[in-house]
C-alpha cells in the first residue's frame, strides 16, 4: 500500500472527482453493511477503503479494553502486526489516549512538531517524508467514548480538510453504530444462554424428581402429557417397547398426582399364573379354597387411595379382563369366596408393548376394557428415537453401577460415542444390563470405543415398535429372521446375543425339542437360550396347554 501523495495531477484535480470518490466510499461501506453487520468485516473494509479512495493512510479503530483503563488496536488497515500489537494506550496517553479519556476530536496538523505524539505504533521512519497530519476522532455508543477512529493525512493534498473529518465523522457514527449491535447481540446472546441453562437445568431437575434421565424432545413430549393427566382420576395406557421404563412413567404419574402419598402397587400380569389372577387381585376370604385359613385384602385393596399399576396388561386372560372391567365401572371388588361388594378407590394405570386394538380384533382382548384403559394413552419413546439422552444414561448407570459394586470403571468419550451410535432393541434395559456388564467385567479403568465393542451384542434384530398412531400391527410382535437349531450359541465373546421374547418360532421350539428328546435344557442351548427364556417363550406361544 502505498501513500497517496501530492502530484502535480493531483494539484488538478477538479472537486467533483473527490465527490465521486466520497460517494463510492459510503456506497461501498453501505452495501457491506447490507450483506454483513459483523464490524470485524466492516471495519477493516471500511480503514481499506479510506486509503484507497481518499487517501487517507494506516487507519486504525481503537477500542477501550474490558476491565482495565486501556485501549488497544483492534482494526487496522496498512499496518504490519507488529505495529498493531504496539499500538496499546492508557487513558490520556498520547493523542490517541487523551481522545480515548476525553471523547474530543483532535487534529494534529504535523506530528513533527506535536511533543505529545508518541510514534509508538508507526515509525517515523516509516511515513513518508514530508509534513504528515494526524486524525483522531471517538467513537461513542449512548454518549460514552469506547474508542478511537484515527488515521494519517498527507498535508499537501489537494483536498479541503472539511471534506476528510466530515467523511470520518460519518463513519465514526457507523462505527459506534455497529459496535453498539453487536454489544446489544451479545448481551442478548448470553441472556438466552443463561435462560436456556436455566431452563436446562430445570427440565434436568424436573425428570430427575421422578428418576427419569433425559431431555430428549420425545421425553419431554410423554412427561408433559403425563403431568397434564397426573391431576385425574381416568385410566392412563403407557404404550412403550420392551425397556422403554413404563414402570418408572407409572410411579412418575403417581408422584405427580396428589395421591403420591398413598400405595403405589405394581402387578406383571405375565408373571402370575392362570389360577392365581383373581385371589391376587381381589382378595379371597377364610375358606375360599384348600389352605385359606384366613381372608388376605387383594392388590387392589392395599392399593386403596392410591395407585394400582398393572403391567403387560394385554397378558390378562379373558375371564379376568371382565372382572376388571366391572371393578373400573364399578368401583367395587367382591373377594374370592365372598359375597360382600367392597368399594376402592384407586387410580388405573395399565403398560403394554402389545398393540391391544388388534387383539380386540383377533379376540384376545375385550373391546369394553380396551376403550376403558385407552382413556389417555401415552406414547413412550424408544432409545432409537432419544439418542441424545444415551451419554446422560450412561454416565447415570455407570455411576450408580460403580458405587453399587465399589468399582472405578469409565468411559472415554469415543466409547460414549460408539455407545450412541449403536441400535438397543432392549432399550434402556438393555443399556443398563450391558453397562453393569462392562463394569463387572472390566480389566482397566478406562475403557475405549474398541474395549467396548466386544461386549456389545452382534447380529441382533430389533423389534417392531408398537405405536399407537400409526397402522395396526400383529398381536404378537415379528419375530426376527429364523435362528437354525443346529448352531447352538458357542458361549464366545462375554456377551450372549440379545433376542425378543418372539425370537423362535413355535415350529422351531418343537423341532428342537424333538431332537434332543424332550430335554429343553439341550433344546435351550441348542438355540442359543437359557432354560429360563426358553420357558417362558414354551409358555408364551401357550405350547405347555
């Protein structure tokens, strides 16, 4: 960059080129305003252009440094990085100090004869020879000096001061102008952070009242349906895979309510026999059968006032589905062997994974008690549909695990990662299950992405999620391609292969158990199950009847 100077050509030239030059100047700066309000683009755009159209050289914009009495060169133009970091100023130091304290304008006609101009961010030796002016003007936001719009003039030029200061005092407006946004910005900026922390932190504290971890907007969506519901007293379905945390959702809507301090009673439908429903539920009195030696309140007497939960609610036979429906309409129970009608009070809340309006279709459950149970239905998010939430899980597990076990395992962010990044179609059972196993059977303190990646399940097929909005499923959830019987799980690696409670078939649980002759723990390990899953799958296709 070179100075302009004074030139013969120069000394000719008519004021309206000066005009022009004034007017692409501002048209220039303008139109960057236009596209960009950031003053780092403007501003040295702006210190470009000055030197290039008016020749007014090495500009500089000096802004007051935060929490101290200095200002410094933020924005220069013909200046070497060097020199910027030179150009440091105390309040009164200098002409461009005393301009910072005073928030007056000074001209300096020739910095030769000026005691008080420090030279300090340009050298003499580097101007030009010859008599060389000093601009300095402030640049204020609501009548506060904050910094200092300076430049150098070539006295010989042949163009009226006026000209020059009314040009830079134009510009020393836009300055403090955008200045004064991007302070605006900023403030506004940090008040949002904070507010959005704060709301963070309440949605945090909010979900963790109930022991639910998550922000996930899915989360959020289930437990604002449930906090609006938590005041009635209408039946509520948690509709949910396998491991989403019905259970926890349940106990959340009787915190919630204001039966929170009153029994909170859970019942697993699918873990009690035929035979044993109706005493469980309703009681029985003295007599009512072999070994009754006294009358028992069932479940839904101790849970009186409060809140009864019944889970995998579409495991309910049909002859106690109609008992249950009378007891909802009803509001009384009549003991097994009793005859006495005993009015409850108590608030309904039914979970599922099954698609209940096909089974009223194919018959497996009573339409009356479906439209009796389905009065508010909430949606509970898979993992696949909250994976932001995972690290919070895991961090969440993994403490609790360790201080559980008196344990000292963590994770590096990349296994984090690789955590997210994996499919659970066990959900957040699963992730729980498999963070107790990485702990229990941890070598080294940290465990990376590959330490993990032996542990997580293979080949794993993830269950149709049931939905209650979208086209109705089968009764019975799909099952996963085909397992060949004849390759029993070998036991390799340290974690067995997750299967939905669907995985086999029923033609493969008879084929297999034929071939090992009735034993159904041969059977079991021939399809890669325990005793215990291959029992209850037995059971669940109804094969023991």
């Amino acid at each position: 960059m070179k100075d302009i100077v004074n030139t013969e050509s120069e000394a000719d030239t008519p004021p309206t080129f000066w005009r022009q030059q004034e007017m692409l100047l501002l048209e220039q700066v303008m139109a960057l305003v236009g596209r960009s309000l950031s003053p780092d683009v403007v501003m040295r755009e702006m210190l470009h252009l000055l030197s290039e159209l008016l020749g007014l050289n090495r500009g500089r914009v000096v802004l007051r440094d935060e929490d101290a009495d200095t200002g410094s060169i933020r924005f220069a133009y013909g200046l070497t990085k060097k020199e910027i970091a030179r150009g440091v100023y105390e309040l009164g130091d200098g002409i461009t100090g005393r301009v910072l304290a005073t928030g007056q304008l000074t001209i300096v006609q020739d910095i030769d004869h000026e005691p008080r101009f420090l030279l300090r961010a340009v050298e003499r030796a580097h101007l030009p020879a010859g008599p060389v002016s000093f601009i300095a003007l402030p640049i204020k936001i609501e009548q506060q000096t904050i910094g200092v719009l300076a430049c150098h003039r070539i006295r010989t030029r042949n163009r009226a001061l006026s000209d020059d200061l009314t040009i830079l005092r134009i510009l020393a407006t836009l300055a403090g102008q955008l200045l004064q946004l991007q302070a605006s910005l900023k403030a506004k900026t940090r008040i949002l952070e904070q507010r959005n922390e704060m709301l963070s932190r309440a949605l945090q504290t909010e979900t963790a009242r109930y022991g639910i971890i998550g922000t996930a907007p899915p989360l959020l969506k289930a437990i604002s349906e449930l906090e609006r519901v938590s005041d009635a007293t209408a039946s509520v379905l948690l509709i949910g895979d396998s491991g989403t945390g019905k259970e926890l959702f349940a106990r959340a809507l009787h915190l919630a309510s204001p039966r929170r301090e009153k029994p909170f009673i859970k019942i697993n439908c699918a873990a009690i026999p035929d035979t044993l429903f109706e005493s469980e539920l309703f009681g029985y009195e003295r007599g009512a059968f072999t070994g009754a030696n006294a009358a028992r309140a069932g479940l839904f007497e101790q849970a009186s006032a409060g809140t009864i939960f019944l889970d995998e609610i579409g495991e309910l036979p049909l002859a106690m589905q109609s008992k249950l429906l009378r007891t909802l309409q009803e509001g009384t129970i009549t003991r097994l062997g009793g005859k006495r009608e005993i009015s409850i009070d108590v608030r309904l809340v039914a979970a599922t994974n099954r698609d209940l309006e096909r089974g009223v279709a194919q018959g497996f459950f009573r339409q009356d008690l479906y439209y009796r149970l389905n009065v508010i239905p909430i949606q509970l998010p898979s993992l696949a549909d909250r994976r932001e939430d995972i690290p919070a899980l895991v961090l969440h597990f993994l403490n609790h695990v360790n201080q559980a076990h008196q344990r000292n395992v963590n994770l590096t962010q990349a296994a984090i990662s690789r955590l997210q990044e994996h499919d659970w179609p066990g959900n957040i059972r699963e992730l729980s299950n498999l963070i107790e196993r990485l702990v229990l059977l941890a070598d080294e303190p940290f465990l990376d992405a590959a330490d993990i990646a032996r542990y997580l399940p293979r080949n794993e097929a993830p269950a149709q999620h049931v939905n209650i909005s979208g086209p109705v499923g089968s009764w019975v959830k799909a099952a996963p391609a085909p397992v060949e019987p004849s390759l029993p799980w070998s036991g390799s690696g340290a974690v067995r292969p997750y299967l939905t409670a669907t995985s086999h078939s029923e033609q493969q649980l008879r084929e297999t158990l034929a071939q090992c002759g009735g034993n159904k723990s041969r059977a079991a390990q021939m399809l890669g199950l325990t005793v215990r899953q291959f029992a209850y799958r037995w059971q669940k296709l109804g094969l023991g009847r």
